[in-house]
C-alpha cells in the first residue's frame, strides 16, 4: 500500500489544554502533496484528541478544502483512549474505505437485482449491525463478524443464556464466551484488521490453528478455554467439531455445521461504544459533560441505523483517571436501538 506521512504542529494534552496551535499551513502544503498523488483517503491523529478534538477537525477543515471529496478519518471518532491504538484505529480506518465502498455498492447492486427492497445492513465485528452508510465512513469496526455471529447464533440455537461457544472450522479452532447473547469482549488491545494492534471492544476471540493440529491438542485447548468460562455451557458449532471430541448427545450442547442458520444470526441491534475523556472542576460540571456524552452516543447509534424512537443508553461507566491530574475522567457510554426501517439499498 503506498502511503504518504506528516507530522505538523498542532495538537492538545490530555488534561484537555492545547499543546500548540496546528500550522495549517504545513497541513495545507501536505494536502496539496497528497492531490498530486491522486491520494484522497487521509487519516488524522492529534495529540490529546479524546478530549481536545479542536485540532483534527481544524486539519480535517484544510484537508476538505484542499483536496475535494476527500475521505478524512479522524481519531477521536474511532480509537480509544490509548494514542498508538487510537492512532492505528484511524489508519486502518482510512485504509479500508474504498474497499468498504466498493462492498456496500456491490451489496446494493446485489439487493436490487434480487428484488429485495430492504435497507442495508452490515454486521459489526461484535455481531451487532451497523447501516451501509455508517459501514462506508467506519469500515474497521466491521471486518470479521463471522465468528461472533456464529457465537451468538449458536448460543441462542442452543437456548443457553451463558455460553463458550467452540466454532471448529477448518483452519483453526476459535473460542468465545457468550452472556445473555452478548460476546465477551476483549479488555486488552488486540490485532485488528490487517494484524494492526487496535482496541475497539472487540470480542475476546481465543483462537487454535487447526490445520496442523492432533485432536488432542484441539481438546486441550477447548479444556483450558473451559477452565476460564467454567460457569458456562459447552456449545459446539462447525464443521471439525467431531475432531475435537463434540458429543452427539449429553450434558454438552451442539449445533451441527458451519453452514446452518446459526452461523449468520448477527444481533438485529445497532449499537456504538463511545469512549471520551471529560475535564471538570466540580460535580455539577461533570454531570453537564456526562449529559453531553450520553447525547453524542445517542446522535451516533442514530448515525449508525438506529430508529431514533429506539435509540437508548444501554451502559455508562465513569472513574477517575488514576495517572493525570485531579478532574479528570474516563467516561465509556454504550448506545443502542433498533435497526430503522429506512430506505431500500
């Protein structure tokens, strides 16, 4: 992939202060170097974005004005908190948009040829949904769901309401944790899209390379997959679940191959998590900027598909941010509603 780099002044600090002014004009000069190499995909990572955005959308600005049409990711829309993560997030993001592109016109096109007058949705890498729209300007939430969605099929197949799932394919063997038809998500960075280390609260997939495999080796590795879920039942689901030792009947749960139903049962939920450092001085402060918060996830989970008459706060959680100053604050919201009917693809 070839690929053009700046670094420019410009950039706030955690605390939410400005660390320096951008220098548009270097922003402008790069823009400009970027035109000339027919390159319209730009991802922006400024120091402090979670909780001062003022300069990514000032370079976003120069960037749109500059090259025209231009597809700009910028980090603080996407990334969590932790600038490497944050800042490889936002690359792969931009990376993956005429991809992303190209994938929702060939489904549209599909759709129509069909017959189908349904609106577009694509499942995120959680199992939930996602609109075509929102897809196209954030592909990298939404590049591998199949393994949550065959987790949550096959629990919900399976009717357990506390599952570890074991979806044995043919190249590897791949274990998630299922609670109340919600996969267990990572807490840790983990490799994203292309191998990239990001943190988008994807599902804590533990995965065995199958294919040079004993059975054995496959039944100790689902063994000590178990030990870590140990309150929950044993689903099995796939193609090679006999290799590894899957009962035809019993205490432990099945469903039978890759290709059933149960492999494509993405939640008919549109939901976004938003992650957002807040800086106050006081309690009534910060229940403004908590309100605020809760506002933007719900604007988004719109933006992503949601019927607004269904949008709704799912979770918040809050605390203090151990390693910086007094005020502030770490604040991950989760919003949710039901896919809208909208416009056929």
């Amino acid at each position: 992939m070839d690929a053009l780099t700046a670094v420019v002044a410009g950039g706030g600090t955690v605390t939410g202060g400005p660390a320096a002014p951008l220098d548009r004009s270097a922003v402008a000069a790069f823009a400009r170097q970027a035109r000339a190499a027919d390159v319209s995909a730009f991802a922006v990572c400024a120091a402090g974005a979670p909780t001062h955005p003022g300069p990514e959308l000032e370079a976003a600005a120069v960037l749109a004005d500059v090259v025209p049409g231009a597809a700009i990711s910028l980090s603080h829309e996407i990334g969590s908190a932790g600038l490497r993560e944050r800042e490889n997030a936002t690359a792969v993001n931009a990376a993956l948009g005429d991809w992303a592109a190209h994938l929702a016109t060939e489904a549209a096109r599909a759709l129509r040829s069909a017959g189908l007058t349904a609106p577009l949705f694509f499942a995120r890498d959680d199992g939930g949904l996602v609109s075509a729209e929102y897809f196209r300007c954030y592909p990298v939430i939404a590049t591998v769901p199949t393994t949550a969605c065959a987790a949550r099929g096959a629990a919900a197949a399976a009717g357990a309401g506390r599952a570890l799932v074991v979806d044995a394919g043919a190249r590897a063997v791949r274990c998630l944790a299922v609670v109340d038809g919600e996969p267990e998500r990572a807490v840790r960075p983990g490799p994203g899209p292309l191998a990239v280390p990001v943190h988008l609260g994807s599902p804590d997939i533990h995965e065995y390379d199958s294919r040079q495999a004993e059975p054995e080796d496959l039944a100790r590795f689902v063994a000590r997959q178990r030990e870590r879920a140990a309150d929950t039942e044993l689903v099995y689901t796939g193609g090679g679940a006999e290799l590894i030792g899957a009962p035809g009947a019993g205490a432990d749960l099945r469903t039978r191959c890759l290709t059933d139903a149960a492999r494509f049962a993405a939640s008919s939920i549109c939901r976004v998590d938003h992650e957002q450092f807040v800086v106050v001085a006081g309690r009534a402060e910060f229940e403004q900027r908590l309100a605020a918060v809760r506002d933007h996830a719900l604007s988004r989970v719109v933006a992503a598909g949601a019927a607004p008459d269904t949008a709704h706060i799912e979770s918040i959680s809050h605390a203090p941010v151990a390693y910086l100053p007094a005020g502030v604050h770490r604040v991950t919201v989760r919003a949710a509603g039901r896919p809208a009917a909208g416009v056929p693809a």
